[in-house]
C-alpha cells in the first residue's frame, strides 16, 4: 500500500510561524504595509488549503486550493479575470472566465499531468452541494506548473480526493508555504521553490482595500530580491554558461476585497506581472505564467440564475482609484515570490535530482552588512 505523507493539514498554522519569510532576513519589498498575516488570506474569506504528496524517492508533488469564501460558489459567483503572460501551459476553465468575467468554483494548483484529475474533484465539490443537484456543467478552474524535474510526473499521483482533502483542510490565518502542496516539486531561478504568499493593504484614505497574492514557483530568469542582484551574487541565473534554462511557470492568485468587476480586475492582473518582472522573472519561451484575480466583495456577487433579473445593478471602484490597488498587487507579488523562495527547503527527488535552496544564512549576511 502507498503511504503519502499528506502535510499542512493538521499542522500548516505551526509550520507557518516556524518557517522562514522574506521580512526575517531584512527583506521588504514596496512602500505599503501587509495585512495581519502578510497572505492572501488577509482578504476576509479568502482560505487556502494543501495537500502534499511525498513518497520514496521518487514522487514530490501535491495540490494547493484557494477558497474565495466557504460555501457553493457554483450559486453565488463571484468577478474574476485572467491574465496570459506567456501562455505555455494549461490553465482549465480559462475561456468561460474570459468570456463571462465570474468564477464558480474554488481555484485549484497542481502539477502539468494532474490537470485532469483535479478538473474531476472541483467537480465533485460542487455536486457535494444537494441545492446543485441539477448541475450539468462545471467550469472547474486548474492551474499548474512542470514539477518533473524532481517528481515522477508521468505517474499521475494526484487524484481527486486529494483536490477534495485540499478543499476541506483549506482555512484563513497563516498560510504554510515553500516545499509544500502544489508547491512541492517546483524550483524557480535554479533553487528550490515552492508555494509563496504576501499581501497589502490600502490606507482609508484611498479606500482601506485589502490586496492579496499566491503564487507556485517554477520559472527562471537573473533573481533580484528588493532590488539585491542576488542570482547573479551566488552564481545562479538563465543562460549562464548556456547550462541553466530560464523555461517553467509561475500560477499567480490575487484576491481583494476591492468591488471590482472583470474589466478593472484583468487590468489588476496585468500588474502581477509587473511584480514577477521586479524579482527578475523574464517569461521565457517555454514559461506557462498566468494571473488569475478576484474579488471577494458581497456587492458585486453575481447569482447563477439571473433569468428573472434582467439588470445587475453594482457599486463598483472607478478607474480613476484603481492605481493604488494596481501597486498593491506589484508588490504582494513581488514579496509571494520571494517568499516562496525563503520558505522552501532543499529536496531530493526524481532519479537522485537534488535541488538547493537558496543559502539563507549567506544571504542574510551580505544583506545586514549592505555590501
């Protein structure tokens, strides 16, 4: 019998206070102060749960759900948007969200060969509802990234009990990040990478709106951290010696309790690759990076029958405030990603491949003697 060892479940609150974040070792990205828990659960609602999957030598993988609130989503959806990057890669259920501007159901992350998988347990979350029990077409949204170069990918170890485990477990407060769920097997500027999250928050003055971002790390490029040249200080970066590729994906999750309908959110999203840019992330040819954004705000919901409503009638942010909410999103991303990378742990995975991660004693050295 397979034996998983399935982390963040019981234990994500003291995992996440026990590991290391990019403000421990002097690191702040931006001029706006992050929420409680500097995560994309400072959204009121927002949750986030794992699954991580760990077994022999070879399987390094898992699953990372983001609840936009507790409850069927399918009936009370909510505004979102997408954003391509650069678009080598598989993102599910990005067409209707295109094209309708709403999501209804929770947002899924695994790896490149369990897209399929976890499409079938979004499905099963939304039948567990009985008031869905006439639903016959889902748009399951899944996103991922190519963990395969320490996980045994072609084994297909996620299945969609584990999406339903990461649903169940998924929860507000702090979130566990680096070498866990979808994060597990992912490496990002030639270290090890993981699941990352940040957040900030607005002043009254411009509106008191809360921005929150997550992030799986898998993608490459010449690393900057709050502007230190850090992938070129240790040695690391694309094209090196042509020996390093710059290929791989980043999934971008941002959430707000801004009320903002599609139009203003895709113009969020776009921002998030702004932040991926400033940690030196070039969306390279073989890179799948893609921002998915919503927000949680109970006036812009939008019911899934509207036959007998002709009219939605919403209050939403004007164009003319959305700036302090686009450099909200550059700089939680900016953070998500750098924590991904200060989280995460060395692994050995597939075929005996071990990843560094990055030297953080070094790196909290030279950044205390500013040199």
């Amino acid at each position: 019998m397979k034996l998983y060892l399935i982390l963040g479940i019981l234990m994500s609150v003291q995992f996440a206070f026990a590991q290391q974040r990019g403000r421990d070792i002097g690191l702040s990205p931006g001029v706006m102060g992050p929420g409680s828990y500097n995560a994309i659960t400072d959204v009121s609602g927002v949750e986030v749960g794992h699954v991580t999957l760990i077994e022999g030598e070879n399987i390094r993988t898992g699953v990372t759900a983001i609840l936009p609130y507790r409850g069927n989503i399918f009936k009370s959806k909510i505004p979102a948007a997408i954003y391509v990057g650069n678009g080598f890669g598989k993102l599910a259920g990005i067409t209707q969200v295109k094209e309708l501007g709403n999501l209804e159901t929770p947002i899924i992350l695994t790896n490149t060969l369990s897209v399929a998988a976890a499409i079938n347990g979004l499905i099963d979350y939304t039948f567990s509802f009985s008031e869905n029990e006439n639903v016959r077409s889902v748009n399951a949204v899944v996103g991922e990234t190519n963990d395969g170069g320490l996980n045994d990918i072609r084994g297909r170890h996620v299945n969609p009990a584990h999406v339903m485990q990461a649903i169940e477990s998924a929860s507000g407060g702090p979130v566990e990040e680096g070498n866990v769920g979808a994060g597990t097997g992912t490496v990002a500027f030639g270290f090890k990478a993981g699941i990352g999250t940040a957040s900030r928050v607005l002043p009254e003055s411009l509106g008191g709106y809360t921005v929150g971002v997550l992030v799986q790390s898998n993608f490459g490029g010449v690393l900057q951290m709050d502007g230190w040249p850090v992938g070129e200080k240790f040695g690391k970066y694309s094209f090196r010696d042509q020996l390093e590729s710059a290929d791989g994906s980043c999934m971008i999750v941002v959430a707000t309790d801004a009320p903002l309908e599609a139009r203003n959110l895709e113009r969020v999203a776009k921002r998030a690759m702004m932040g991926l840019a400033r940690t030196g992330g070039i969306a390279s040819n073989g890179s799948g990076d893609y921002v998915i954004a919503f927000s949680t705000a109970s006036s812009v919901r939008i019911p899934h029958n509207t036959r007998e409503q002709k009219t939605l009638k919403n209050e939403t942010v004007s164009n003319d405030h959305m700036s302090s909410l686009f450099l909200a999103t550059i700089e939680a991303t900016e953070e998500a990603i750098i924590n991904s990378l200060i989280a995460a742990e060395d692994m050995k995975g597939m075929n005996g491949r071990e990843i560094k991660a990055l030297p953080i004693d070094l790196l909290r050295d030279w950044i205390q003697k500013g040199d």
